[in-house]
C-alpha cells in the first residue's frame, strides 16, 4: 500500500476471487472473505485511499452465475437478499462504497435497504 500512496492512487476497486467456490455464494458475506479482509488491510495500512468494492455473486458460485439457482432458474428474489447482506459486509469491513454490479432486478435499491437498516450510510 506505501506505493499506492506514494504514487497518490486515490481509490482502488476490488474483485473477490475466493479460494473456495460453493452453490450459495458464502465467501461473498462472511466477515473473513477475501474482500473483507482486504478492505480492513488496505485501511489500516493506507485509511486515505478510498476502497471501492464491486458486488456480485459470481465470482463466488460454483456454476458462475450472478444469483441463486432454483430449479435451473436465477431465483431473483432469495439472489437480492444474499446481495444485499454482501453489501453490508464489504460495508461493515469498512469500504467507503460498494459497486453492484450483479445484473439482477432491483439490486441497487435492495443493497441499499439492509446497509440502511444497520444505520450505515447510503447512497440515493
């Protein structure tokens, strides 16, 4: 991170390619994911730099697709709950603003319902 800030990188945006892959996402919301950690050691080491996390499940699920499959089928509503929490983890692990980027109805005004819920700040 010294030469982040040394060569005065104002923001990074993070990726999470987790070790392990399952059919439910659950390295994209657990408090030790690989992009929780990450954002905790990038503002412990550089607090200046802004630290924006995308958000998305694909990157976690075995089958590679952006929400929860159910019967061969993107189940939309049990996906923007599982992208809603993951939100609020990368959030709560301290990034400065999430990127949802998932393709899936309504995710942004879903992310933004249980970060607000939790008394964190949202964008509009």
């Amino acid at each position: 991170m010294q030469r982040a800030k040394d060569l005065r990188i104002p923001a990074v945006l993070l990726f999470g390619i987790p070790e392990k892959k399952d059919e439910t996402a659950s390295g994209a919301f657990v408090k030790d994911g690989i992009i929780q950690q990450a954002v905790r050691r990038i503002k412990d080491r550089a607090p200046d730099i802004a630290v924006i996390t995308d958000v998305c499940l694909c990157e976690y699920t075995s089958h590679g697709h952006c929400g929860m499959i159910e019967k061969g089928e993107v189940d939309n509503d049990t996906t923007s709950r599982f992208l809603g929490e993951t939100a609020v983890s990368h959030a709560k692990a301290g990034a400065d603003m999430v990127a949802p980027s998932a393709m899936m109805d309504g995710q942004v005004g879903l992310s933004g319902r249980p970060s607000t819920k939790r008394g964190l700040k949202t964008c509009r």
